[in-house]
C-alpha cells in the first residue's frame, strides 16, 4: 500500500478461507544497523529527494522495566531544500510511515514534495518500527519478528510515541522549537497521522488523513462496505465484466473438484509447474482488490506496475470477444493487467511468498489491535458470498502468534463510537480526504465535523493515500477540492 495499502496499504487484511485457498490473513496493500550515539543525527545515504537518518530510539516508552530502556536505530528521511528555516518558524511536514519500508512511501507521495515550495516546508518522512530498516533488537528481523514477545513492542501507540519523540528532538537540534508540525499520511498511515494529531497536540498543530478507515473497527462501519465498493467500480464499467467475476468463483470450485481439475486450472492461468495453485482465488481476489485501490488516471508503479484505469483495463480483458466464452482465459487476461502488466513473466507462482516492500509486521498487527472489518460480501458482491469471521481470525492468530485479538482497543484508545459528536468537542485541524471509489473510503470520515475538521470527498477518486501528482488530480479528478485543501493547511500553519 498494502500502504495496505499499504496499503494501506490504510493496507487490507483479507481472510480466505475456500475450496481451493488455504485461510490466512495477508496484507492488502534490514541487515544490522550501526548504533548511533544518544539523540544524534547522522547522515547515512543520499538521494534526489531526500537524506536518510537514523535516530536512537527507546524500545518501550510506557514501561520502565529495565528491558524498556534498550534502543535500536530507527530510520528517517529528511528534505530541506524549500525549508525556509527557523528563523522564520517555517513549517515541518511529517509523513507518519505505514506498514512498510519508508522509502516506498517517501517515493510515491508526490503532494508533498510538490506543496514544500510552496509553504517552504522541511520534509521529513519517519519509518514505523519494525519495519525497513527500523528493527529493534539490534537490527535482527529474525529475532524481532521470532515470537510474541518480542512482536510485543509493535503496536500504534508505541509507534506514535517514537514519531513524538524523534520530530521533538529533531526540531531541538534544528533550534526550530517554533516552527509548526503537519502530520501526513495514507491508508494506515492516515490513521496515524489523525490519531497522532489527537494523541499529540502539543506536537502536531495539524494533520492530513488521506484514505484513513478510522471507522473501519467494531462494527461502526458495515463489514460489507469494503467490498461493495470494489464490486460497483467494476460493474460501473461493464455489467458483463461484473457478472463473469461473480459467476467465476463456482466455476473454478467445480473445475477443481473434477479429476485432473487443478492440472485443467494451472494450465489455464499459466501457474509454475513447481506450484500447487492451492491459492488460485486468493491470488484473483487480491488482484482485484488492488486493482480497485490503485485505479489511478495514470500509469503507476506504487503496489505492480499498471496502466491508467487498471480497472476498465481489466474489464475490457474481460469483455474481449476474442476469448468468446472462456471464463477462464477472460480472467486470465484481467490477472495479466495486475500481475503481468510488462509482460516479462512466463508464468505465475501463487505459493510465493515474497515481501519486497517489508510488510511482513501487518500480519501481527492485525491479529492484535487492527481488528479492521472488510470481509464481509452480500449477495451483491463480485466475491463470494460470506459474513465477517472474527472466530476464523482468533483461530489463525491462536495458531500463528500464540495470542487472541483485541477488538475493542482501537476504539478504546483512540475513539471512533459517535466520532462526529465527539471530534467536534474537543478536536481541531484535521484533513480527512477519501476518494469514493477507494475501497478504504467505506470506513473514512466523509462528512465535516467543525470548522477546522473537514472532510474532502473526491466522488470518483480512488486509493489518495500516498498524495500523487497535484497537479494531475487537481485538473482531472478533484479540481477545487485540492484547493480547498491548500487552503486549510494555509490556515493550519499560519
């Protein structure tokens, strides 16, 4: 995002559980790191568009157990070439990082880098912990990651704590105590920066949450949004298109069943000899879902490459007259456009298992705190018929973690429960901006809630959350809403 999409991904936790997939929770959007002295800053690697740091870390900041007080280097990347410096309280842009290396983020999130003129803006963008290169434990993934105790410390308060204390010692180095934070982030890393906004105040003045499903817990939101949303964005483009999804799923359950049906269902989806195609509908569902969260008007390299409007892409390959009643080469075709976009692969490894962006750590959360409501599919749905499974989760992370889920703390923590009437009590300059055809809109703010917590809706925008070209969207999706946006923040900062 999965960024899930991240995303989110917000980032997406999908449970599967079918004839021919295994049940798992997936997310839907390191080597040993040389210590750093104690709250210094050092330069480490430089690019274009930003210098990479590291800062020294507490591991625990709400206990104070001996163990609480160990570090670890936790990684930031920094931009000053529009900062209009101290002097003039210029202000600090702070991207709150996702489930996922920073650079990833940092690289697709274009709003930014592109408003930093304007507002002569320090840019700073902060990897979340354990994740990228941002691992406790002396930088050992295998050890962080080895069991829950010490997955323990990855959580989003603790996560929050680390952004408090880094952008407050940052700007103590700067001699910018007075120049004002902005929080940004997407999907998950929406979530944070609102959350962070009303965590933090004294912190952050401000913040923008782009596709940021803060509603998306204990029932607030239908479990049944997210995928209805994914549903009308291919049936607006073609009912056909529509309808040959939704029918597909019996007819690839029936073909597995035959005699010899896996070997009919590998050859026609061109999967490795070497794979079992145990995860054939995991592997279209995730297609889809991302296709649906990436529906950009350009081509895009942020989750796989793909083409401007992935989604009518899909769909024309499944309404090609060529492939006359072959449901089978229809979706075939409409998988290429995700998974096959340039073309090079010859075939396709569903057991794979590879995390190029680093987002192996949403798995845990995801068993513990995000407790986030997406799998439900009404009769309607171009998935499967299914309710929401809490006990399917429990039962997973019982299995994978040794531990039991935590539904309720998000909304304890943070709020959710009648969000309108309590935001406006005692909340203040937020952004919340969702695309309608973003998946993730179903569990966002869509309505403003004060003066200065607003809501911008884009009715045929799509996954915003990593800010991509300004420009772009300002002339062909949002038009005045990006100016409405600019607006606020000049209010926020001033």
């Amino acid at each position: 995002m999965e960024i899930r999409i991240l995303l989110l991904l917000y980032s997406i936790s999908l449970l599967y559980s079918t004839a021919i997939s295994t049940s798992k929770i997936t997310h839907r959007f390191p080597s040993s790191i040389v210590a750093q002295p104690e709250n210094k800053l050092s330069f480490s690697t430089k690019t274009e568009l930003y210098d990479e740091k590291f800062f020294t870390q507490i591991l625990d900041h709400f206990n104070f157990h001996p163990q609480s007080y160990q570090t670890f280097q936790q990684r930031y990347l920094i931009n000053d070439k529009y900062w209009g410096g101290p002097n003039t309280n210029a202000p600090i842009f702070v991207y709150t990082g996702n489930e996922g290396e920073i650079e990833w983020f940092a690289q697709n999130t274009g709003f930014l880098f592109e408003t930093a003129p304007l507002f002569k803006s320090l840019l700073i963008f902060i990897e979340h912990r354990f994740y990228g290169k941002s691992i406790p434990f002396g930088g050992d993934k295998e050890k962080a990651y080895s069991n829950s105790s010490t997955l323990g410390y990855l959580s989003s308060t603790q996560a929050l704590a680390d952004y408090a204390t880094l952008i407050i010692d940052l700007k103590h180095n700067l001699s910018a105590t007075d120049s004002p934070v902005v929080a940004f982030g997407g999907s998950y890393g929406g979530m944070l920066a609102a959350w962070f906004r009303l965590k933090y105040p004294h912190v952050a003045i401000g913040a923008l949450a782009s596709s940021a499903p803060i509603l998306n817990f204990e029932n607030i939101t239908s479990p049944y949004s997210f995928n209805n949303i994914i549903t009308q964005d291919f049936r607006s483009e073609s009912e056909n298109c529509y309808k040959v999804i939704k029918g597909s799923w019996q007819e690839i359950e029936e073909t597995a069943a035959k005699p010899g049906g896996m070997e009919i269902l590998k050859k026609a989806f061109r999967i490795c000899k070497n794979d079992s195609g145990n995860s054939l509908e995991g592997w279209l569902g995730t297609a889809y879902t991302y296709t649906a969260m990436t529906d950009y008007p350009t081509t895009s390299n942020f989750l796989n490459p793909l083409p401007a409007y992935p989604v009518k892409e899909m769909c024309k390959a499944i309404d090609d007259p060529k492939t006359g009643n072959n449901t089978f080469e229809k979706l075939y075709g409409a998988a290429n456009i995700y998974y096959n976009y340039t073309g090079n692969a010859t075939c396709f490894n569903l057991d794979d298992d590879s995390d190029p962006h680093g987002l192996g750590g949403w798995t845990w959360q995801a068993c513990t705190e995000m407790i986030m409501q997406t799998d439900g599919s009404n009769a309607e749905s171009i998935f499967p018929e299914s309710e929401e499974s809490y006990e399917d989760r429990v039962e997973f992370c019982n299995y994978e973690f040794k531990i039991e889920p935590r539904p309720y703390w998000i909304t304890t923590e943070f709020g959710g429960h009648n969000i309108q009437r309590v935001l406006k009590r005692f909340g203040s300059n937020i952004i919340f901006f969702n695309g309608l055809r973003d998946p993730w809109s179903g569990g966002g703010v869509l309505k403003d809630i004060s003066k200065s917590i607003i809501a911008i809706v884009a009715k045929e925008g799509e996954y915003m959350n990593q800010f991509k070209n300004l420009t772009l969207f300002c002339f062909l999706m949002v038009g005045s809403m990006i100016t409405r946006m600019l607006i606020v923040l000049c209010k926020i900062v001033s």
